[in-house]
C-alpha cells in the first residue's frame, strides 16, 4: 500500500473504519480546516467508498429542514442502518453555533452511535463548502455509514452544488410563501427528486402543491421520472415513512434505468474540476508567489500600478516556459 | 501598445469609451459568455478603469431591491451622473428573463441612455457569478459610466462574493420577516455599510430597526464605522435623497481615512485567486487533457476504476516533472 505507507495516516483509517467517533471527528475537522494531512487522508480513505446513499435534503430558512431530517434519521435508525448526517448552514451567523447546534441534536438522539451529526458553516478561504461537504461524506461513506443525509438552506447557488453531489435530492416546502420566494423554488425545481410539503397541516398546503404540478407540467425531466409529492407535519413526525418510500422510490428507479453511475459520474466531474483547480493554485502560490507576494500584487492593481491580465500571463508563460525549454 | 496590437479589439475599445451601447452590449455578453475574446478586450479595457465608484445593493427576495435601484438610479442622473446598473438574480428561473426584465426597467427610465442596465441570471460552467460580475463591472467603468450601482439577492455566498466588490454596500430588509429571515440577515450584517429599511411604513420597522442596533452594539467594526439606518418607502420614491446622503456619508469617511486603497487592494486579491484558479485550470485543460478525457476520469472515479487524489497528484507531477528536468 505505498499511499498510506505514512504510519500515522494508516492508524487513523483503521480508527475510522472500526467506528471511532473521535478519530470521525478528527477527520471531518481535518477536512473543513483543509489542513495539509486531509489529503493524504481522503486518498487513503477513498478505495473504502461508493457504499454508501446519499440523500441531499433542501429547502428556504424556516421550511423545518433540520426537524425533517431528524425525524427521517429516526425512520432510517428503526430499519438499523447507520447514519451521517451533514448539516450545512452557509448563512449562520454564529461561527461557534454550528457546534452547540450539533450537541442539541444529538442529545434528541439519545446519544445513539448510529446517528452522526455534523454542522458545517465557514467555507474556508480557497474552495467552496461544497468541496468540503463532498469531502466529509468522503470521510462518512469511508466510515461505514450507509446512509448520508445533506441538509442544507436552498436559497443560492453554493447550496444547490450542495445538494447536486447527492444520489437522490429532497426539495422542502412550506405553505404560505410570498411572490418572491416562488421564484427561488423554481430556481430548484429542476434538482428536486422528491418534493415534500412541510407543515402541511396549514393553510395554503394545496396551493403549493398546485403549484408544484403546474411547474410540473411546464417541462419534462431527460430521465422521465415525474418527481412525487409528500406531505409532511415533520413536528408530529407525519409523513416521514411516506417520504421514505418516496426516496426508495426514486432509488428504485434509478436503479431499474442504470442511471446511478451516470449521476455519479457528473457528480465526479464537477468535483474533479474543483480539485483540479484549488490543487493548481495552490501549486503556483507555493512555487511562483506566497502570500506576501499576493498582497503587494494585489495593492499594485488596485493602484493600476499592475495589469492583472498580465500578471496572470506571466504566470501562465512561467508554466509554458518551463515546458518549450524541455 | 503591444496588447490592443489587435486591431479589433482596439476599435471595439474606441467605440466602448465613446459610448456606443451596442458595442457595450457586446462586451457584456462577450464577459458572460466568457468568449475567447473576452480576456484580451479586459486587459486593453483595465488601464481606462478605476474611476467609478461602485455601489452594492442587497437584500432578501421581496425587499423592494429593484425599485429602490431605480429611485436611486433617478436621484443620481438628477445629479447628472452617468450609470451603470448590473442586476444579479442567480435565483431567477427563466434564463430568457433576464432580458425581458431589462427591457421592462429600461423602459421605465424612458430610454434615458444615461442610465444601462443589464441582468445577469445564469453562471458559466467554470467559474462564479462573481468574477463575471466584477468583469462587467469593469466594462462599464471602461466605458465612463462614473457610478455603478450592482443589485443581488442577498440569501448565499455567491451574493455577499458579489457585494464585497463594491466601494460601498448597501443592506436592504424590511419589516415581517419570520426567524429564520432574520439569521439570513445576520449572515450579512457584517458586509452592510448603509442600512436601509424598506417599506418602512409597514408595521415592524421600528422593531427591525431595534433588531439592527441591538445586532450592532454587540459588536464592533475594525474601521469604527457605524453603519446609518434609512427608512425608505421605495415605491413612493420616499427616502431616496437620504439614502443617497448615507452612501455619501460612508464614502466621505473612507476617503478621510484613506480606506479605499485597502479596500481595493482586498477586492482584487480576492479576483486575483479567482482569475489565477480559472487561468490555471483551463490551460491544463487545453494541455494535459480534455473534456472527453475529463469525462472518461469521472466516469472510471464514480466506478472505483481510478483514485482522484492519484490523478491530481498525476497532473502535478506533470507540471514538476517539467520543472525539474530544466
């Protein structure tokens, strides 16, 4: 095994996969912080994944995402698998939140090892939190959890990159929205998998499931699947096993058509690029400029002492030099 | 001038700075669809930039945004400045809209050709909204619009990257919003210069504002700027004059304190990183492999035929084998 040769890194996956919380833990922290060992980590951690599913579940601030994802966690736990679940928060206010948020949610699991729970709420300063999250599953599918749930807000486009890196997407409805957040759905009608209207109990609950079949009716999916509606009062826990069966619905489909490793293929794709690109750079900030460099780069410009265009070329030349000389 | 040696983009150039809104048009178009083009007309574009001063407008959908661009756009050409609007909406569902949209809000402005605006919905594959904003912007300021104001919905990351590249930035609420619209809020309390609430004579405005000087006094700004609070009713043109006062207010005391330059200098190192990571991908792109491989990789990834960490460690060792044969 000449990649995890490093002794070190070696213990840590065995920890990992022999389900030590703290070396999980350590890990996820590793990845978000992007700290220089995460990659030796993840590439050593990457022949022990693809087993697990993962269920990407968003919707606008309010919708009662975290309730649903609780009580579906709960669903999922009676059928004995095992889960992770990634909670991601890009507009938290708190940076200190995301972890309190995690202490309270786990106590209403009753301390249970079978649930997972991890907040994600910083994005670190070169590349996005959906590399990071993608990461982290990386680490949770590593693990041996076989089912992942990625929960986030679905109000911009970071969030639907978010979402995108799941094998089955649940878009989260409520009633009683105003004009303006109709358009933010249609902004990810075309993701959802499975719609669920939240809070079904109010008023408006039949509007918005109008609503969702007119769209509906608009445009056809390229794989012809016709996204269900659920109707859920996640609070009473209603509607959970509906939406369960929904997922495995979808699921089910995917399967039947071979449509999984397509998706996961495009899903792959998009995360080679970003790779690619935060390798790059890094890469050239470590051997072309540093930090300080940057700075006084960036001062120049600003001053139009500099021309970006051309410094970007200067970098460019330095990599085509260095291979005409060959 | 060996950069505009090209006669084309020269004569593009010319007719950008003399004014011809189509050969703007153009420009923007050419920025958005990241045309060929597109980098060469930018770097002879740069040294005719850096006199506008750009202003950023955000807010949660439903905030009154547009109209209150539009009153201020109004104020200003009153003052017989010369604008430059760029509509963000990475939220909006129909790619065709936007234009729709710039026809509508031209019209209002009764083809007043000091006043040009464009929307931007969609984002190009490779690289965000935000970089292709800032490239806009720069072509606008090129063609001698002095005052660019750039609206976005204020719910993601991708929107607090694009306000963060204006000179000043301008947070939108309104009164009756729920809880969790207010944690929205607070995710981009940090970035607001200027405070306005709109739709100020609704019922909550006083409670909004409690809400933002109670979110103030618990902390401090490095630059000791405390950002004003202006009520507005937008549609009735209502405190227009005041917001526009407040914007002059923060750019009096950054010009005092001399900020400008370091808030310059922050913007473009944040663009530099962008602009080198989207430089240095597309050229190992061109170089070491293309799409057809880059699919054939994601496919043979999402199958576990081949490790991604291995295949960037391969491009890297691509550029460091170069290297070291010198």
């Amino acid at each position: 095994l000449p990649h995890t040769a490093n002794p070190e890194i070696s213990g840590w996956v065995e920890r990992i996969r022999s389900g030590d919380a703290r070396a999980l833990a350590r890990a996820i922290s590793a990845v978000e912080d992007r700290r220089p060992e995460a990659q030796a980590l993840l590439r050593a951690l990457f022949p022990h994944t693809g087993r697990a599913r993962v269920i990407g579940m968003t919707g606008s601030p309010g919708a009662g995402k975290s309730t649903l994802v609780d009580q579906l966690a709960k669903h999922y736990r009676k059928e004995k698998h095992s889960l992770g679940i990634i909670a991601v928060d890009p507009t938290s206010p708190f940076s200190g939140g995301a972890i309190l948020g995690d202490r309270i949610r786990m106590l209403s699991h009753h301390g249970d090892s079978g649930i997972y729970i991890r907040s994600m709420a910083t994005r670190g300063a070169l590349g996005g939190l959906a590399a990071t999250t993608a990461d982290a599953a990386t680490v949770l599918d590593a693990a041996g959890r076989d089912l992942l749930l990625i929960e986030t807000v679905g109000v911009g486009q970071d969030e639907i990159d978010i979402v995108r890196l799941a094998d089955v997407t649940v878009v989260i409805l409520v009633p009683g929205m105003g004009d303006d957040v109709q358009s933010i759905k249609a902004g990810i009608m075309e993701i959802a998998d499975v719609f669920v209207i939240n809070k079904s109990d109010r008023e408006g609950a039949e509007r918005v499931e109008r609503e969702i079949r007119a769209m509906q009716s608009l445009s056809q999916r390229k794989d012809e699947w016709s996204p269900p509606i659920v109707k859920t009062v996640a609070t009473e826990g209603k509607g959970t096993a509906e939406l369960a069966e929904a997922i495995a619905g979808y699921e089910h489909f995917v399967e039947k058509r071979g449509l999984l490793k397509r998706k996961r293929a495009e899903h792959w794709r998009t995360r080679l690029l970003e790779m690619l690109r935060d390798a790059l750079l890094n890469r050239v900030l470590r051997q072309q400029f540093g930090e300080r460099e940057l700075e006084r780069y960036a001062e120049e410009i600003a001053e139009h002492q500099r021309d970006p265009y051309a410094l970007i070329e200067e970098v460019l030349a330095g990599l085509e030099n260095v291979k005409s000389k060959i």
